[in-house]
C-alpha cells in the first residue's frame, strides 16, 4: 500500500489518494478524504488523515479483518500494532514503542472520524467508538444542573495517555544567532515575523503585500485563504490584527527595496527568488529546508512553531493578560493558550514569589508567627 499525491492539470490544488497492494485506489478511504476535501480542510490535514488510514488498512490487512466487522475490541489491537507492527518480533526485553502516543492518538481521531463518517451515509451500522455524557470528568455542576437543558459531550472510548512534553523556547542569544545565520533578508525577515508575531507558519507563507500596513499603524493582517498557490492554510478561519514594530517593517521594506524581483506578477510577500521558479510563493519544503541550513550553521535545531511558543511565552511573562495573547496568537478557545502555551520555568516561579515578597512586606512580618509561637 503507498499514499500518492496528486494535482489536477492546470490547477494548484492537491489531492491525496491511498493505493492498494495492485495501484488502485482503496474506495471507502477515497471517499472520506473527498469528503474532507468537501470541507475544506488543509491539504496537510488531508495528507496526515490518509497515511493515518493507510496504517489502520495495513493493520486490517494483517489481522484479516473487513474493514465493516471492526468491533472496539479490535480497534484495541490496532494501539497495540502500531506500537509493534511486526508481530515476529519477540523480545524479552523491554522495547520502545514505534509511535509516539501523541501519534497513536492521531490515528484513533482519524479512524473513529472515518467510521462516523461511513455510519452517516449508510455504509456501516453498530459501530460507535465514542461515548456521550454529560460534562465528563466535571467536579462542579452548575446551580440549575437536572433542569436547564445541557449538551451532551462527544469522547473517545479509546485514547492512550499523552505525556506532558514541553518543547522548549529559544533564548535571546538563540534568535540572534538565528537572524545572523541567514544570508538573505528575505529569510532574517521570515525569521523575525515568526519571532515577533507568533504567527503559524501557514500564515506567513499566505501573506499578501495588501496584508501588511507599514504606514502609521504598523500592522499585518492575517486573512484566512483557501487559494493560496503553495497550499499555504492559516488554520484559523478567523481575520485578525497583529502590531508589530518599526524595526519589522523596516526589514520588510529593506527586503523589497533590495532582493524583491521586481519583473513579477506576484502578490505573496515570500517568494523564490534564487531557486525554483522566481516570483513564485515559497512553499513548506522551501522552510524546511531553511531551518535544515540554520541547523547546520548555527547548530540550533528550530522550527517555525518554537518562535511560536517562544514570543507566547515571553508575552505572559512580561504579564499579558490571557485574553490578549489568546486574540494575538489566533485562537477560538482561551483554554488552548493556556494548556499548550504556558511555559513557566523555575526561575519564573522564582521570580514571581519575589515580587509577592515584596509586595507583602510591611503587611505581614513572619517574626511575629515565630513570637507567638513561643508563647
């Protein structure tokens, strides 16, 4: 089995099929990845859901199931595979799982979403791996729980446990080395946009010119396209403002005046300019392989995304409220700012109890807890 991309001549957008073992297209996936594709869901979002089923059609392959007698139970054995696809492999000492259990939990979402999706149009029938329930895992029941009207929640029968991992943010010297590793200003200016805006990487390769104000405001904003030529989403179906300072937009224009090719037709701010096709937008490999240099040169393994966490965290620690940094990193729920992007190191810890000390003192004196006490 093998997942092929595709494009449609004279046309830009990307389709993803899942092939069997004699090249032909397996049916009951190729009709959910259209019916992603019906939604609008991002090329890489479609890709990632294809590899996914083509794991699972692999697992069904090797336990000789129909993909329509699947039972929970089955589904089960299909964590368990995925840690260990190769059964032959028999050790008596303890092993590392293949797949992490963030990825493993990936392919449960994609396959139960595709089971939903063949039980609604009649294909299957009996099959449910979700539970629903009223406000799981919820301690607090609010005043007029048993009488308003409350929505059921939809979960996951099955989900393995993720670890809490924090993947770190870049320091100021890091940065630094970063921006000085680049030859190009068009790359030191895609390097400062990610550091100084929080923007996803999706975002700023779908920038237009007519997206950034540099006169007065000082402003970019971000405008959710589905026609971007290099495929580039922004997640987020949201618009919103971003302000940013003089010294971005200094760089931008810098990166205009002396590297944009000024024979092109082009409205995307990040464009190929000394390989590939000239004037047309950068792309997602073209990124990659950036960081790939960086890495080499400076020895600092980053990413899009870090700078990211990395300008998230250094707004909560100069004391943001959570409402802000939620509206300028683009997110529809507060909760996500605060679970996925709240990094606070001891020393910040340390720091803040500091700032309680001193904002305490003269209030409270601790020797008087020690005088009573001995009395």
């Amino acid at each position: 089995m093998k997942v092929q991309k595709g494009r449609f001549p004279d046309s830009h957008r990307t389709v993803w099929m899942v092939l069997d073992d004699d090249y032909l297209p397996i049916q009951p996936i190729q009709k959910y990845l259209r019916y992603l594709e019906s939604l609008e869901r991002s090329p890489n979002t479609i890709e990632s859901y294809a590899r996914n089923l083509k794991l699972f059609w692999e697992f069904l392959q090797d336990s000789q199931l129909d993909w329509k007698q699947v039972t929970i139970e089955k589904l089960s054995e299909f964590i368990h595979w995925l840690r260990n696809p190769d059964p032959r492999v028999v050790s008596l000492q303890p092993q590392a799982a293949k797949r992490s259990e963030k990825t493993i939990n990936h392919a449960l979402t994609t396959v139960c979403s595709f089971y939903e999706f063949q039980e609604r149009i009649g294909e299957t029938e009996g099959f449910d791996p979700y539970r629903y329930q009223f406000q799981p895992g919820k301690k607090y029941k609010p005043f007029l729980q048993g009488i308003a009207k409350t929505k059921e929640t939809k979960t996951r029968l099955l989900k393995v446990k993720e670890p809490h991992k924090f993947p770190g943010c870049l320091t100021a010297e890091q940065i630094k080395q970063l921006v000085d590793g680049c030859k190009r200003i068009r790359d030191k200016f895609l390097i400062c946009i990610l550091y100084e805006t929080g923007m996803r990487i999706g975002e700023a390769l779908g920038l237009r010119h007519e997206d950034i104000y540099s006169s007065g405001e000082n402003e970019i904003h971000i405008v959710p396209r589905l026609d971007n030529y290099n495929g580039a989403r922004a997640k987020s179906k949201a618009e919103r403002t971003i302000h940013v300072s003089q010294d971005l937009m200094r760089l931008y224009s810098d990166y205009l005046i002396e590297e944009y090719p000024e024979d092109i037709d082009s409205d995307y701010v990040f464009v190929n300019i000394w390989e590939g096709e000239v004037g047309t937008p950068m792309n997602y490999p073209a990124v990659d392989s950036l960081f790939r240099r960086l890495h080499k040169k400076t020895g600092i393994k980053a990413s899009p995304h870090l700078f990211r966490h990395t300008h998230a965290t250094e707004l909560i620690r100069a004391g943001w409220d959570m409402t802000h940094v939620q509206k300028r990193l683009g997110h529809a729920d507060i909760q996500t700012t605060i679970n996925t992007y709240v990094h606070l190191l001891d020393e910040d810890l340390k720091q803040a109890y500091q700032e309680f000390l001193q904002h305490r003192k003269g209030k409270v004196d601790a020797r008087e807890f020690s005088a009573d006490s001995s009395n």
